[in-house]
C-alpha cells in the first residue's frame, strides 16, 4: 500500500463526502478508491467512515485521523513548496470564482495585476452571482459576499459592504430626500429583480422591517439598473461597492443611510489552509492586499 497516496484518498473522500466525487477528483475509479480506503482501514484496524447506501460519514477515530493526515500532506506540501520557490518563480493553474460585478471591478483588475508581476503563473476567473461548491467544480479561491456557511472552507475577511438606496441629486432636487423608508412606497424605483426585488429590507431601532416599492422600469441585471438610477428614473438599492463610482463622479447620491440594515462581510475563502500550494497562498496574500478598497 502507497501510505500517502492512501491518506491523499481518505481526506479526499472526507472532504468531498463522496466515494465518487472522490474518484473523480483523483481522475481515478470509483474502485480504486473503494481499494484504497480498504487498505487503510485494514492497516490502522479501525474504521474511518460510516457508510450506507445514502450517505458517508466519517467516525470518532476518521474525525481524530483527519486531522493528523491534514498536517501530514501539508508538511509534504510545504517542502515542495519550499523547494520550487526557492528554485523559481511560482507556477501552476489557480481558479477564483467572484460575484459577476464585484469580479468585473476589483476581482479581474487584481488577477491582471497579479499576473504582471508572476508571468509563470495561469489564472482562470469564473464570475457567478450564485454560490459556487469550490470543491465540487475543483475551484482553489473564492470572493464571497455573505457570512460563511460552508464549515469545509476557511474564510479570511477583507472588509464588508453596505446595501444602499441612491437617487440621482437631480431626482433628490425634484422630488425631495426621503426621511424614513415608508416614503419609498409612493416613489418610483428602479428594480433589479435578479437581485433584491420589490421587498426592499430596513432596520430601525435593531427592528428589522421591509419596505414593498414599485416603479416602472426593472432590470435582471445591476449595472444597466444603476444608470437607470444615474439618469434620474428614481431610486434604486445596491451593495455599496457598486455605487461607489457613481457616488464619487456626484452621479449617485446615498439616502436613508441611518435605516441600513447591518453591513455584509466579503472574504476570500478556500478549501482546508493546511493543505494549500505554495502558488495558491502566494495568491490568496496577492488579492488579501489587493481587493481593501471597495466601499463607498
């Protein structure tokens, strides 16, 4: 038995939950794996998975072992890396995925950047307004705009963001600032139904409440919903980075600042820390610098 190709298996199975996502992450047979595990259960003579017909889960001693075999493979990862930056420049495939406008404004001008100054490296930037399984379609970094949920993945903070109601200053000057958000309910509003839709949400006095708006233009995607906005079609309700050009060329102007619910954090996320590439730590501190400035 290949002992640490063995341990690459198991943590690979734990961490996709998957006999099969396994064997397709190893570009290898359902069997194999199956193969694999066997042997190593055999040699530790324990257990390390419970398993049905449905569903995998790993034991008291898999949960024990998982941890040990993340230290091992990250030391082994640490010596190679250790070797190769000191013999050459980083090299290698690094995938980052990012919501579509955040990726368009701060996320691909930073991968740009980064490539500039390490011309062996390869980066592909996949934009999705959706939340990507970094494991499942094999994705080593992403930008997240939402508390973390997925206990698989480590999550470095880089700032957070508002939701914002705007207008441009000729509409404020035609028809007034609102002073509470109940006012919003006889304004015209531009919506972006892919996004927040017509239920537009507040906090007054840690209360939580909504607000339903109409109008009569409607976007699914933000950027043209925000020119909508610049030209003066009424208000409209964005994150704060998205804003942010059109509030510093006076083209935008926040309101109702004092009823925004609570800030939303960004992170730069990835799989296990202790079982990252040189080339992808070296990227992760690359954009950690980078994306610090994206608020209004």
């Amino acid at each position: 038995m290949d002992k640490l190709k063995a341990i690459q298996t198991f943590v690979q199975i734990a961490e996709h939950g998957s006999l099969t996502k396994a064997a397709r992450a190893q570009q290898t047979s359902l069997p194999a794996v199956v193969r694999k595990l066997a042997s190593l259960e055999a040699h530790l003579g324990a257990r390390l998975f419970q398993r049905t017909t449905r569903r995998i889960a790993l034991t008291e001693e898999g949960k024990r072992y998982l941890e040990s075999c993340r230290h091992v493979l990250a030391a082994v990862i640490e010596a190679d890396g250790a070797l190769i930056s000191g013999a050459q420049e980083p090299a290698g495939q690094v995938t980052v995925t990012a919501p579509v406008l955040f990726g368009h404004m701060h996320v691909a001008p930073a991968v740009t950047r980064f490539l500039q100054r390490y011309d062996k490296m390869r980066c592909s930037v996949l934009l999705h307004d959706r939340v990507v399984n970094l494991l499942e379609e094999g994705i080593d970094v992403g930008i997240r705009i939402s508390p973390l949920e997925d206990s698989s993945l480590v999550a470095l903070p880089l700032g957070s963001i508002r939701r914002v109601v705007v207008a441009s200053p000729d509409y404020l000057r035609r028809v007034g600032v609102p002073k509470h958000p109940n006012e919003l309910r006889e304004a015209n509003c531009v919506l972006n139904i892919a996004g927040v839709g017509p239920h537009w949400g507040f906090h007054e006095k840690s209360r939580a409440f909504s607000v339903q708006v109409k109008g009569n233009l409607d976007f699914n995607h933000v950027a043209p919903a925000l020119e909508a906005c610049a030209a003066g079609m009424g208000f409209g309700r964005f994150f704060s980075y998205q804003v942010a050009p059109f509030v510093r060329q006076n083209r935008l102007a926040a309101v109702l600042e004092a009823f925004e619910p609570p800030p939303r954090p960004v992170s730069i996320v990835y799989p296990n820390a202790r079982m990252l590439p040189t080339r992808t730590r070296l990227f992760i501190d690359w954009m950690r610098e980078e994306l610090q400035d994206f608020g209004v």
